[in-house]
C-alpha cells in the first residue's frame, strides 16, 4: 500500500527539468572534453563541431543515364549525329569534341564540355549515319550537376548529433576520415545492499542476485559512456564512502542503485548528505518513487530506487535525458507518446504517473492496441522482456477499462534491439 501524501511528490517533469538546469553539458566546461577520431570509429559518438562539406558533391557534372551527351545546337533535321568518342565513368571524354556529333555517355561519367544535354539510350536510335533522336530534347536533361546535392563549405550535419548509419557514409562521401566528438562521459556505477550476490556465486540464505548494476552497464554500454564499475558496495558507512570519493575522483557521473529510501540498513542518503548537495525527491512516477540527485565534489550523482523494475525506469526516463544533456547530445528527443486501445483493463490508483509495461501490436483494422504483460510490481523484472513499450498512464487516471485509450512510447534502443 502507498501511505504517501500525494502532495509533497515531484513530477517527472519537474524532476527533469532539474536535472536539465541544474547540470553543465561537457562541452560547456573549461576542460577539454573534445578529441578527433576516425570516421571509420565515430559511430555511436557526438558530433563537437558542425561538419562542413570540403567538396561539391557531385564534384563535377555528370550523366545520370547512360546514353548520349549532345551539344543541342548540333542538332540538324532529321536528328541525327554520328558518334566521336565515349565517356565512362571514372574515364572522361577529352579529346577534340568535332562540331556536328555526339559522345557515347555512361551513368556517373563527366560530362564533356560544351554538352548541354544526355539523351538516354532508349530514346535513341541506331542509323547508318549516326545516333538519332527519336524524343523532344530538353536542355540539361540527364545531367547532374556539380553542388546540386551539397555545395562546398556548407554545413552538412550540425554538432550536437549522435552519429549512426543515416549519417556516417554521408560524411565518407564527402572524403572526410576524421571526426571531432565529445569525449565519452565517465560513468561510475555501484550497487549497494547487504542481500546482493554476484552472478555466478550460489545464493546464501536472504540474498538475491544484482541486477541492476548489470542493467545500468547493459544501458551505459548503449549510450556509448566509458564505464567505471565499482560493484556491489555494502551496507556499511566506511565502504559507502570509500565509494563515493572513489567514484568522485575518476567520474563524471556516478549512478548508484538501492539505499535511497527510508529503509533501516539504508546509509546512503548519511553519507551522501556528508558528502554533497543531494536532494532525495520522491517521484510522482510508477515504479520508483525515491530517487536522489546531486553534487558530489566534482561530479554530478543519480540515486536510483534498488527495485529493478524501478531501477531500470528512473534511468530510463531520468538518467537517459540527463546523460545526452552532459555528453553535449542535444539533438536529443524524449520518447515518442503514441496513442492505442487497451485490449486489456489495467489497474491504477490516482497520485503518480504509472509507467507499466505493455505489448503492442497493430490490429486486423491496421490500429494500434496495448495489451498489459501482466503482474506490474516492481520486482517483476520479466514484465520488461515480454512488453515492448510503457503504457503511460496520466497522474491522476485510475483505474483503465478494457477499450479506453492510452498513451503508449515503445522502448527504444535502452531496451530492445529492434
Ligand atoms: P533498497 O532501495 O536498497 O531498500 O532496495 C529495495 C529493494 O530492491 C530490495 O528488495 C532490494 O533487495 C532490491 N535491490 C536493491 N538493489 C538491488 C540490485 N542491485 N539488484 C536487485 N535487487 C536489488
Ligand atoms: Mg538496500
């Protein structure tokens, strides 16, 4: 049962919205947090700087047919002009052009000077005096020209970008083979609990395996952070702290899981408090309700809640946002909400913004519809690999009725790899 006031919880926004205000991207500090890379390396990385092309792509004229290249003012009566030489891509026409013909072209090839037009080959004819024209000819048909896609000292792709397959053979395109990206933000991360077994290690009475170290490496991983793993730290003030000025030292980040609750064995929030500006916010959000947030010495920090389906959220929502802030990503967008049926009742309660996991699917009418994966607690990790979205559930909402209509953001590559 939640016994909580409603009242003194933050919303997932204002949470955000503090996160967001309250940090300084990398980019946005005095240290050197840029390096030139490999274009061939780059994938996954930020851009730091605009990317502007060196060249005019295409870098010279060239034939988008092949066909013949023809100087319009050759053209006689019956449309036919005896052929002088060949162009073939890689290997341009450069000899003398005689007045009165035209020059075999290839796709791709450079097109000789003077010509003003490609006549593609199925509108031409074979004749005992030469190629005829057998269709109207426009001036410029079938040429590409120089800088119609990109012109030189243009910008290309803006910084601020996360770099992938839609941009990367772009930039080849252009010749470019080095980069410049934010360095990869240090991530330091541990987990904290008494009860934690490492995995592969058989379980002593009243330990459960960690879970969410592994989760949060697994989303780190994606989000292409160096990772500094701290492991489990135990419920014990001196180790906690070692961790913290450990973690301060060598992070940017750091990201700890479990402890930040009002639980007996939870020092955490002591140490924290000794150790930085921390807020411990309870969220208006379901699951995981604690959430701590802060400055350490040098670096920002995240508590998230040690239920793993909680864990897993607030990086999710929180944590995720906040990293594209610090690694300068700000072409960053929040997941797309998309509406659906539910196909199945869900059970809610007013007073958080419920983020329960879903299956959706298009139905025979081609319309989105939701269905729950069942059991919603927030130990009930398996609810993650049977759903392939959030149904997002309005703070205020209760309970939902098979038919109504939700709001849905499919997971995005944290989650699932397609
Ligand atoms: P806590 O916030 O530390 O009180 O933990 C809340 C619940 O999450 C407890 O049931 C913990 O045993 C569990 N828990 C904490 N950390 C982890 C972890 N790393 N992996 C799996 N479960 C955890
Ligand atoms: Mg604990």
């Amino acid at each position: 049962m939640d016994h909580c006031h409603t009242s003194d919880l933050i919303s997932l926004d204002q949470a955000l919205e503090k996160l967001l205000t309250h940090t300084v991207p990398l980019t946005a500090t005095p240290l050197i947090t840029t390096e030139t890379i490999n274009l061939t390396e780059s994938a996954g990385r930020i851009t730091a700087t605009d990317i502007i092309s060196p060249i005019n792509v295409p870098s010279f004229d060239n034939s988008a047919m092949d066909g013949y290249a023809i100087r319009l003012a050759d053209l006689n009566e019956n449309q036919t002009l005896p052929m002088a030489g060949k162009a073939l891509a890689g290997i341009p026409f450069q000899q003398e052009w005689p007045n009165g013909s035209c020059i075999r072209i290839m796709t791709g090839a450079p097109i000789p000077s003077g010509a003003d037009a490609v006549v593609m080959q199925e509108q031409t004819e074979v004749t005992a005096t030469g190629i005829r024209f057998t269709h109207p000819i426009k001036p410029g048909q079938n040429i590409r020209t120089i800088g119609e896609d990109i012109s030189q000292n243009t910008v290309v792709l803006p910084k601020g970008i996360k770099l992938s397959t839609t941009q990367l053979p772009l930039i080849a395109s252009l010749g470019i083979a080095t980069v410049d990206v934010v360095r990869k933000l240090k991530v330091a991360i541990f987990s904290t609990g008494d009860e934690l077994q490492a995995i592969g290690e058989p379980l002593q009475a009243g330990q459960i395996y960690d879970t969410n170290r592994f989760a949060i490496r697994l989303m780190l991983e994606k989000l292409d952070c160096e990772i500094i793993d701290l492991g489990v730290i135990r419920d014990d003030p001196d180790a906690l702290r070692h961790a913290f000025i450990e973690a301060d030292k060598q992070a940017d980040l750091v990201i700890s899981s479990g402890g930040v609750s009002v639980g007996e064995a939870d020092y955490t929030k002591q140490i924290l408090e000794e150790a930085g500006k921390i807020s411990f916010w309870k969220l208006a959000i379901k699951p995981g309700k604690p959430f701590a947030f802060g400055k350490l010495e040098n670096t920002w920090f995240c508590g998230l809640p040690g239920n793993p389906v909680s864990a897993v959220l607030t990086f999710y929502q929180l944590v995720q946002p906040l990293i594209a802030h610090l690694s300068g990503f700000t072409a960053w967008q929040p997941p797309m909400r998309l509406t659906a049926k539910t196909t199945t009742p869900l059970k809610k309660s007013p007073g958080r913004l419920d983020f329960q996991r879903g299956i959706a699917s298009l139905n025979e009418y081609g319309e989105l519809e939701v269905q729950t994966t069942g059991h919603q607690g927030s130990h009930i990790f398996s609810s993650y690999s049977l759903g392939n979205c959030f149904i997002v559930l309005e703070r205020e909402r209760g309970h939902v009725a098979a038919g109504e209509t939700v709001q849905i953001e499919f997971f995005n590559y944290l989650l699932k790899n397609q």
